[in-house]
C-alpha cells in the first residue's frame, strides 16, 4: 500500500494475525503505541490463541530512487 496526499500523516501500521483455534487469517490496524498493550481476539471466534505474522512493509519517500 503506498500513501499520498493529505492521508500519509494519518497512517497506521496494518498488523496480520492467524486465529490458532479457527485458522482464520485477520488484519488490525492500530497504531504503533497501541499495539501489544490490548490482547488480541480472532474476530471469528473469539479466541486469544492467535499468532502474528509477517507483514510486508513498504514505505514511500520524497525523493526519487
């Protein structure tokens, strides 16, 4: 995901989850000071036996490659 325009000040890291209970794979957006305070629940089923996973990250800058 690249961000432009007046959007890229809001922007909040995506964090990808696997439910160990269901399997369902889930995204939360949440900022950086937020994450790891709250435990996370699969929105399935409810359990908090989910992992994390990794994410792809991407970042765009000013200048030009």
């Amino acid at each position: 995901m690249t961000l432009t325009g007046p959007h890229k000040e809001d922007a909040m890291p995506t964090y990808e989850y696997q439910c160990q209970s269901c399997q369902k794979e889930f995204t939360i957006i949440q900022s950086i000071s937020e994450h790891g305070k709250n435990p996370v629940q699969c929105p399935e089923c409810r359990s908090a036996k989910v992992k994390q996973l990794m994410s792809i990250f991407t970042a765009q800058t000013s200048k030009k490659s």
